[in-house]
C-alpha cells in the first residue's frame, strides 16, 4: 500500500504531501481542481511519459514520491525487480521517485538508487492499479477474462504445471519436426551427400595434415637445393672427365716415370698422399649425391598431397583441412542417419505423442478448475452487482475447450444479460458504460478477497449513478478497503462518506498564479464538504443533516 504520496511542482501543484489510510480513501473536488493532476502525476511515478511541457514550471524540476508498504507476497514479487536493477531490496519499504527537470530530463530512483523508467514500470504495476472509465473495455478482451478467471479459481500450481508440460510437448513436437525435415531434405540430395562424403573419406583427411607437409615440403626443399651442391662438387671431384680425381692420377701416372729425380719423388709422394685424401672426400660427397638424386621423388608426392587437400578445401568452401574433416563427418552422421531415420523418426514421435497426452491431461485438470471458478465467480458478481442497480443481471462464464496453447486449451468468454427475457451476450455487446463499470469494480472487489492486489486508484467509476446504487457502491468500496488499499475519486456524497479518510482538492488565486492544494479533512470540515456535494452549500442545514446521516455509516 501507498503509505506517503508527496508531488512538488508539477502543472497547477507546488507541493502536496499525503498520508493516506491503509482501507478506504476518498479524494473530492470540483470539477478541474486538479484531481486529474494527481493521476498524471502517478502515472509519471508509474514509468509514463510527460504528456505535455506545460505540466512543469520553468523555474524548478517536478518531483513525485511515494513511499509504499509491500505485503510479503508483493514483496517476493518486487525483490528480484530490484535485485536485477541493483536497487536495494531491503524491503518491506519501498521509495519511488521520479524527477522532471524544466527542460525534460528525467531521473528515476527507487530507494536512492538510479533506476530505468522500465525498472518503474515494473514495480508500480505490482504496487497500483489505476482504474478509471477507459479501463471498461478491458473486461471485453479474452486475456483479461481468463487471467481474471484464473485468479478466482487459484489454479496457479496448475497452470505452471501445465506450462511446463505444455513446453516440454512443444520441444518434443519441435525436435520431431526438425529432425523429420532434417530426413527429408538428406533423403532428397542422398546421392550428391553419398558423392561428397565418398570424395572426402577417399582422401583419408586428417586435421592438420596440410601444416605438417607445409613443413615437410619446405624441409625437403631445402635438402634439395644442398644436393644439387653436392652433384655438382661430386662432378667437380669424381664424375667429369677434367675432374680432379682424374686430373691428379694423369699427373701421378707422369710422375712415376721420374723415379731417379728427387723433387719428381717427392712430389709424387705428396700427390699420393692428396689422392688417398681427396678419394676420401670424394667418396663421402658422391654418395649423398647419389642419395638426393632419390628426394625429388618424395617432393613431387608432397606437392600431389597439398594440391588435393587444397583443392577439397577450396571446392567445399572451408578454411582448413579440419573443416574438411568436420563436414565428412556431418555428411557420414547424415548418412547414418538417413539409414536409422524410420527407427528415429518413430521414437520421437511416440516421445511427441505421449507428451502431448501428458499436457491434455494437465490442460483437462486446469479446465475443470477454470469451469469450477466460472460458475463460483459469475454467481458471486451476479450477487454483488444485483443491489447496484442490475437486479436482472445474469452473468454466465463459458470455458470451451479447444487447441493447447501456451495458457491451456480453454476459450473464456463472459456472457451478460441486464433484462429479463434477454438472452446472455458478451459483455461488450450488451452492457452501458455504467454497467461495465459497476460490474468492474465489482470484480476488483471480488479478486481483493481472494488474492494480493495491489493499491487500486479508482477514477470516477461511479459516474452516472445516484441514490441508493451511490450508496452500495459507497458500501462495496468500504469493504474492499477492508482486505486492501483503495482511494476513489467521486463526485458522490454516499461514495465520500464511507472513505476512512477523506481528502478534498482544491484551487487558490494569488496575485500572479493558481495553485491545486489537496488536504485530509477533519470530521467538521468533512460534514461542510459532503453538505456542499448534496445542495452546492456547506452550510445547508438539511445538507449537514443529510451528511451526518451518511457519516454514521462510516466504519
């Protein structure tokens, strides 16, 4: 509940703090005194927009608070908002506020801590229910028919268990479906995907393959150019006919002719020992020589392995020869799959097909608790509505089941007659606005004795009403002030004077301005407001009487 509720220069009001009652207030004024304000100033505190600059002063920023008191089931529901804003949480008070500077710049803080105007929203939707006159047409939309019904049958544990079968079905149907079309499209391109992965598996890919020859190649090259180096110093030596080897035995072979001349024997002797050296050296160069004659062989099988690996790579459109190994593998696995398909197929289906059964079960469960409710709930607005002026109300609650979806498989649709002989007809077709209105607080009043609602602000939901229909709607309000926080504004006498408190808005002229002031009325000043609501004078005397009259029915 709204405990504090403090606006500071927004349109016509320079500053208005309330303490409002934890049941049943009332707020009273003339027409354009300002009440409008109010709301406009709620629902900026709400998340909403600025309709119009005019609302703020051009010489300070609007600001609009309320400190609230959440139950602990609003509590629980507000704690993880809070929690994800990083707002504290340390409930059970609550301080929203919201500033508007001149030029329309706007802060929103919640117990101090700077929020998001969708941090607001989500709050203030759980703490007030603003309900004025447009609000009716809700009682026509399907959405709101079933979540109301939905709360009065309290099939709250239900419903979840429903949803979650329902989703689980929904995942099971999903990944048939996926899998079925999966099927069919391999079963259509079987052969191209039988000659892709045929081509791939061919090649025996393995990731990586293609750095490691990458690396093989250049190793290898690079032993090649040094044995090309090594042919040509084994030529050098050895191999051609002007070689050294050769060279120097034609010069030992003319030498040893020369036995008798000492110089001739010694330089033979040198040229000996040369020979047995340079045939060493010879022998070692010639033979890995011969050796790299083998390598370009290997060479030309490396560049063949690159040239395909490269060539899959660039005609499947994949980065690497990992890729290549990763799509042979999705081809065999959809391979596999289209030769296990009937097996599969026929396994989910079933799985689809049970689950389906489990979540008709749940959604037969949530359908008899929503029929249950239906009759509970239309004779209870039948009993209620009758003394506000409907004495021939008939209300009746269809639940028609039919395709699951995400809320069940029901269909509600409320059917209203307010004459006799009539013949039920849904609620928009049929009923005036002063109906629906009397009907919707009637349902307002119904939820707060069954489940936590929040603050509910009704704006003039009595218009078009007097007499003794004023009067037990005055009633009706006074007892849904009992289980919850509820502040109308009324333009009617027997409204206002049920109110556990009662706040009167009105306007004051300065030399240069108007201002809106609102202020909680004593029990004298109440009499003198309600005499003025009755005759249009406070100080009528049958007016006074009438009003204490009325004001000893307030509890």
């Amino acid at each position: 509940m709204i405990t504090r509720l403090s606006i500071s220069n927004y349109a016509l009001i320079r500053h208005i703090d309330l303490a409002l009652d934890p049941g049943f207030n009332v707020v009273t004024g003339e027409t354009g005194a300002g009440k409008s304000i109010m709301l406009g100033a709620l629902g900026l505190l709400r998340g909403g927009r600025l309709a119009s600059r005019s609302a703020l002063h051009p010489d300070a920023p609007a600001r609009i608070s309320a400190d609230f008191a959440p139950d602990p089931a609003t509590a629980a529901l507000l704690r993880p908002i809070l929690r994800e804003a990083g707002a504290p949480d340390d409930l059970p008070t609550l301080t929203i506020e919201r500033e508007i500077s001149p030029a329309g710049r706007s802060r929103a803080r919640v117990n101090g801590h700077a929020v998001t105007l969708d941090v607001l929203h989500d709050l203030s939707e759980r703490l007030i229910d603003i309900h004025s006159q447009h609000n009716n047409l809700l009682i026509s939309s399907p959405d709101f028919q079933l979540d109301t019904l939905d709360r009065v049958a309290s099939d709250a544990d239900a419903l979840a268990e429903y949803r979650a079968a329902y989703a689980e079905y929904r995942a099971a149907l999903g990944e048939y479906s996926e899998r079925r079309d999966e099927i069919e499209s391999t079963r259509r391109d079987a052969d191209y995907i039988k000659f892709q992965y045929d081509r791939l598996d061919l090649a025996g890919l393995q990731a990586g393959e293609m750095a490691e020859l990458e690396v093989e190649r250049a190793e290898l090259a690079s032993r090649i150019g040094s044995g090309e180096s090594l042919v040509r110093a084994a030529e050098a030596l050895v191999w051609d006919d002007d070689a050294a080897i050769p060279s120097l035995d034609r010069a030992i072979a003319a030498l040893e002719g020369l036995a008798d001349d000492p110089d001739a024997a010694a330089a033979l002797e040198r040229l000996g020992a040369l020979r047995i050296e340079l045939s060493d050296i010879a022998d070692s160069v010639a033979r890995r020589a011969g050796e790299s004659r083998e390598e370009p062989r290997d060479l030309d099988a490396i560049d063949e392995r690159i040239s395909l690996i490269g060539g899959l790579i660039a005609r499947h459109g994949v980065e690497s020869d990992a890729d290549l190994v990763e799509l042979r593998d999705s081809l065999g696995a959809r391979l596999r799959r289209l030769a296990d398909a009937p097996a599969v197929l026929g396994e989910l289906k079933a799985r689809a097909v049970e689950l389906k059964r489990r979540a008709i079960e749940a959604a037969d469960r949530l359908t008899a608790l929503r029929r249950a409710a239906a009759e509970t709930l239309a004779a209870t607005i039948m009993e209620q509505a009758r003394p506000l002026a409907m004495p021939n109300i008939v209300c009746r609650i269809d639940v028609t089941p039919g395709k699951l979806n995400a809320s069940g498989r029901d269909t509600v649709e409320w059917l209203f007659a307010f004459n006799k002989n009539q013949e039920p007809q849904p609620v928009g077709d049929t009923a005036s606005g002063g109906e629906i209105s009397r009907i919707m607080l009637v349902l307002k009043c119904i939820l707060a004795g069954r489940i936590g609602l929040p603050t509910i602000i009704f704006d003039e939901i009595d218009t078009g009403v007097s007499g003794d229909v004023a009067a037990r709607i005055g009633r009706l309000m006074a007892e849904g002030g009992a289980a919850m926080q509820i502040v109308t504004i009324t333009h009617l006498p027997q409204v206002a004077a049920r109110g556990s408190r009662h706040f009167k808005v009105y306007k004051v002229d300065d030399d240069t301005s108007t201002g809106t002031y609102i202020s909680l009325l004593g029990h004298d000043e109440r009499r003198r407001e309600l005499a003025a609501m009755i005759a249009g004078d406070p100080a009528d005397p049958a007016a006074l009487a009438t009003a204490d009259s009325l004001l000893s029915h307030t509890n």
